[in-house]
C-alpha cells in the first residue's frame, strides 16, 4: 500500500472523528496558535490506544500506549502502575494530574520526548497532539473526571482499588438504561470484552480503574465515545460515573453471563458495600 495514501486515510479520519475542523492552519509550525477546537474526549482516546484510532505510518516506530506510561489515571509510578500497585514495567515516574507544565508545553513534550518518553511526533500529527496535551490539562484542571471522583488506591484490594463511598446505584440504574443499555443490552451482557473474559458488569465490578476512563473518553476504535453528559462540570461526572459503576455491582442485575471471568466473592472490596 501506498504510504501517501495511508496518510491521507489518516487525515479524514482525525477530522471525522474531531469534532469542528480547523479553519486556520494546521501545518505543525511552532507559531501556530494552540487549537481550541480539539476535542479532549478524542485525546482521551488517542492517549488510550492512540494506533487503533491512527494508523501507524509505514516504517513509523511503534510507541508505547501513552496508558501504558501513566497509566489509567495519569499518575505514572506515583499512581496505579506504582511499585505498591500494579507495578507496570513501562510506567514513568511523571504524575500527570501535578504536572507543571502548560498545556502547551505538554504539547511540545509529546511531540518532541524526553524524560522518558518516545518523541509521539513520530506518529501523530499537531491536531492529535493537541487534543491529548487538552485532555490531559482537562483532567487535571477538573474540567473533566478525575480517577479520584471514582475509585481510590488501595493495596490490599483486589486490582488495588476501591469504589469510593457516596454513589448512588438506583441513580446509577437510570444513568445506564438512558446512556449504555442501547449498545451494552439491558443487563449489560450483549458485548463481551477482553477476549470474552467479562460481561459490562463482571468488567466493572472488577477493573473500574480502567472502566472509568473507559466512560469518560470511549472505547478507542469502536462505536462508543465519550458518555459523560456534555452539561456536567468534571466533578459531577465522577459523580455521574461512580453511580454507574455502582450499579454495575449488583451480580443479578448485571450478571457475568457467558463471561469466562471467575465472578466476584461476597465482601470483595472493590464494590465494597455497593456489592450485591
Ligand atoms: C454506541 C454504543 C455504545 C454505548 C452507548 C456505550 N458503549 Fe460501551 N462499548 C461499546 C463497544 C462497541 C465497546 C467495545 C467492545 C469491544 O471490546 O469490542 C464498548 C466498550 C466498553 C467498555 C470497555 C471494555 C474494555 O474492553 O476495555 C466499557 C467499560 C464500556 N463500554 C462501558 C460503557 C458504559 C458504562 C456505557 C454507558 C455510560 C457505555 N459503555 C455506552 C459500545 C457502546
């Protein structure tokens, strides 16, 4: 296959996937004003698997999964792929959620690596780079969900989290029937992930630190995008998403199904007292 051609695939399926296009210029010149129009959802997913969304250019190297370096909630070694966690080998020691750098020049550092990470101008354009570094700046700055509105760090649970106290599953059972029943089924057993292992409620009741950010941002290369209403400051939709993630932990109503993955114990502590 042509490589000029793949690129030019490439580019219709950034804009279509964009939100508005850009009517200025979106050559990559350094002078060139930060895009507003980017959407984080998409950076979200970018950072999420960015080569199921982007083709890989021929001969371009294949960089890590940015979740691979910061993990599912941006904290690198300080969070969920720490030493006294999931201890992910390729994990930096970067937190992103207390990073100082502008978004701009987060934008610079994706593009050009450094401390760690591979140069992602190798195998994004500007307008990915842009809504990856918005992302970023919009978790951290609140604007969106942080993992902290959903699930806290534990070392002793199961995957090394906890649901945090305060959602309301009957909330949560309306948020599901109106946002994920359509694709997900009514019970959530319709699609089957990870190679079959889990139903939407054996997932969530076992890997919310990944689902959260699933809900927010979309499922990277498949027909869900971001789910959290657009009218919700970013700590309501933690809210919005822990009610959910509650609900997902009643074991009739959302049961594992045909999911090949062990069901959850009574007591398990990652639904806590949400398990039912
Ligand atoms: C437009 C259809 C659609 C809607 C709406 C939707 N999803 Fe999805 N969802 C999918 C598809 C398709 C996948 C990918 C399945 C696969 O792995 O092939 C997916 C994947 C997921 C995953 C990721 C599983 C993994 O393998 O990492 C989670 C978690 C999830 N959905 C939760 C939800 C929740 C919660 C809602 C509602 C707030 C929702 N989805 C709404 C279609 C949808």
């Amino acid at each position: 296959m042509k490589s000029s051609r793949m690129v030019f695939v490439s580019l219709l399926l950034s804009c279509a996937s964009a939100g508005p296009t850009s009517s200025g210029n979106t050559s990559g010149s350094d002078a060139r004003p930060f895009s507003p129009e980017v959407n984080p959802f998409w950076g979200g997913r970018l950072f999420d698997k960015w080569a199921a969304i982007t083709p890989t250019k021929l001969g371009a190297p294949a960089h890590e999964r940015l979740k691979n370096l910061f993990g599912w909630d941006l904290r690198g070694t300080a969070g969920h792929y720490g030493a006294k966690y999931a201890n992910k080998k390729t994990a930096l020691p970067v937190n992103l959620l207390e990073d100082p750098r502008s978004t701009a020049e987060l934008r610079n550092w994706l593009r050009d690596g450094g401390d760690g990470l591979p140069a992602y101008g190798d195998v994004l354009g500007p307008r990915e780079l842009d809504a990856i570094a918005q992302f970023i700046d919009a978790v951290r700055s609140h604007r969106l969900a942080q993992p902290g509105d959903v699930w806290t760090l534990d070392e002793k649970a199961p995957n090394f989290y906890r649901l945090d106290a305060g959602g309301d599953a009957k909330r949560g059972r309306r948020y599901y029937a109106e946002a994920c029943a359509s694709c997900h089924g009514d019970d959530g057993t319709l699609l089957l992930f990870d190679g079959g292992e889990y139903t939407l409620g054996g997932f969530m009741r076992q890997k919310v630190y990944e689902g959260w950010f699933k809900v927010l941002a979309g499922h990277p290369g498949s027909s869900m995008e971001e789910q959290v209403p657009k009218d919700l400051g970013g700590a309501e939709q933690g809210r919005w998403i822990l009610d959910i993630a509650a609900a997902l932990c009643d074991r009739a109503a959302f049961p594992r199904g045909a999911g090949t993955a062990v069901e959850v114990g009574d007591g398990d502590l990652r639904c806590g007292g949400y398990l039912k």
